[in-house]
C-alpha cells in the first residue's frame, strides 16, 4: 500500500509483513491481545486496552454527557546490551486502572482550546506504509490522537532526574512537535510520583484542566520493571464522549536513568538514547511498533537509526491531524 493520507490508515486486521509475505508469529499474538510463547517473560502487545464486549467500555453514563474512558498503555522498551551494540525489544506493561469519568472528576470542557489547529504536519511525499496506530477510532481507520487545537502539557518529577535528562526530553519533544504539529509546553517540576492507577484529573494538584503528561526518571528500586532489561515504559489515557471520537488527555512515559546513563557513555550513544525517548513519545502519541527495521518504531533499535524514518513520519504526521475536541 501507498502512502496513507491522515484519515486513510491501515485497518486493525491488516498485519504488517516482512518483505517477504510472512506476518511474525509477535505481530499475530500483538494484534490479539495475547502472550506470545516465544516472548518470556515479555509479552508484545500493542494495544493493551481490554477488548469491546468484554471489559473495554468503562464507566458509566452519567447526567448523559460522559459516557466513560478507556485507557491504554503502548508499550515498554527493553534494552538488551550487546558487542554489537543496543538493541530494543518490547514487552508488556498491564493497562493502567481504568477511571470513570464523571463531571465531578473532569476539567471544564475546552481549556486551553483555541478554534484551530496551532499548526499542521508536514506533508510526507515519499511513500511508506511502515507504520502503526496503538488504537483506531469506531470506524477501525481513523486512529486515537491529541488533539491538536490545545497543547501537550508534560511536568518531569524532579525527584531523580539526570542532568542530561531535560536537554534529551527537549530535544525528543521538539522533534516529535516537528512531526506532528503537536505543541508540548514544559510546565516545569512536579513531586508527583508515577502510578498505573494515576488519574488523568488532579484539580488539586493541577488545576482545572486534564493533568499534564507526566515524565519520570527512575532507578530499579523504584520501577521493579528496570531490574531486568527494560529501560522504558509510556502510554496514554484516551476519553470518549458520546458521538464523538476517542481523545487521549494524558499519559506517562518512565525512563530507566542507568540504562539512558550507560548508552550517553558509548560512542553514538546520545543518537541511540534519542531514539530511545523518540520510540517512547512516539508510542505516547499513538504510534505502535512495526516490523520495518530502518524505523524508530521497530522493536529493535539499529545502530545507523537514530531518527524516525519515513514510515514513523507517515503516521506521525497522520496523528499530528485528529480532530480539535472542544467538548472536552
């Protein structure tokens, strides 16, 4: 397939290929949902929210506005070292808590909402069909974004962030910002802990507005994840009104800092912990990962790839054009 346009995506049961035919046996378990036999401990899955008609729709109609919120984290990144380098591979993370979204536990609808986009993705003209959503909209084409007419708020917990950690999460932000279109506004510090049950609405703590994205740096006594291989881990909570699409509104992305630390002492190891943090972000907006190894999103960073490639671009620029959600 060609080149995909914003509202023309690959359909969820159209499974990415090698280049010879062959779908990978991660790619089939990935798209169902379930544990791979041939990925212990590990388990690849690229949409972790629970399926429709089981457990996916939560919470409840409430005054008939609010209809109820799904929450999906994209993926974790494992770092295996090696002579011949870094290599990424992904495992599982179970989904966060999901919330119920009521009018007492969310913002007034459309702060910080402006009435267009603040800017639009650059047009991809080379053709590349490598690429992925986490999740699609009802009509199994569109997929889940920000909204892109109100800006990305991220904080970083200062408790344990490296020196180098705000120039690299800089960087990665600006590029994927370039991509999309997305605007991300660093909002400072926060003392906020990471959290799989971390509600998406802390007027307490953040006023009355959705909660910024949160990043944390963390060690292994903190994330019992990065006591094995695994230096990363992010995803985003996405809410649904009635007749209106999915939106994510928040979401967390955690970064092992021994792990980042080790690559910035290899030579290249600051392109390799950018494409470490640029996979992270690029799962926080909604991209899944593919089996083309010449992308960022491929589970398996390669040595010479160290920036998005033409299919990243491709559904990043497609994520960078959701629909402005005022309603929320």
């Amino acid at each position: 397939m060609g080149e995909q346009s914003a509202r023309r995506v690959r359909p969820p049961d159209d499974l990415p290929r090698s280049p010879s035919g062959r779908v990978p046996k991660w790619v089939v378990y990935e798209a169902q949902g379930r544990r791979s036999p041939d990925a212990v401990p590990w388990r690849a899955s690229a949409d972790l929210t629970p399926p429709r008609g089981r457990h996916g729709r939560t919470g409840r109609r409430s005054r008939g506005r609010w209809q109820g919120q799904w929450v999906s984290w994209a993926s974790v990144i494992v770092i295996v070292g090696s002579l011949l380098g870094w290599a990424f591979t992904h495992g599982g993370l179970s989904p966060m808590r999901p919330v119920n979204v009521r009018l007492a536990n969310a913002p007034t609808p459309g702060r910080d909402e402006a009435n267009h986009p603040f800017a639009h993705p650059p047009v991809v003209t080379a053709r590349s069909s490598s690429y992925r959503f986490i999740a699609h909209q009802a009509d199994g084409k569109s997929p889940v974004a920000y909204d892109p007419c109100r800006p990305v708020h991220y904080v970083v917990r200062e408790k344990g962030t490296p020196a180098f950690g705000h120039a690299l999460l800089s960087e990665a932000f600006a590029r994927v910002s370039q991509a999309t279109g997305l605007q991300f506004r660093d909002d400072g510090t926060t003392s906020e802990d990471p959290s799989a049950q971390r509600e998406p609405f802390q007027k307490a703590r953040y006023g009355n507005r959705w909660a910024p994205v949160l990043i944390a740096w963390e060690t292994s006594q903190e994330n019992a994840d990065f006591a094995a291989d695994v230096a990363g881990e992010a995803g985003s909570q996405r809410v649904s009104l009635p007749g209106h699409p999915a939106v994510y509104v928040s979401g967390q992305v955690e970064l092992d800092t021994a792990k980042v630390s080790a690559m910035l002492a290899r030579p290249g190891g600051r392109g390799l912990a950018r494409a470490l943090i640029g996979h992270e972000l690029g799962h926080l907006v909604g991209l899944a990962h593919v089996t083309d190894p010449t992308q960022v999103m491929y589970p398996q960073v390669q040595r010479r790839v160290a920036d998005f490639g033409l299919g990243d671009l491709a559904g990043l620029a497609a994520l960078g054009q959701g629909l402005c959600a005022p309603w929320l």
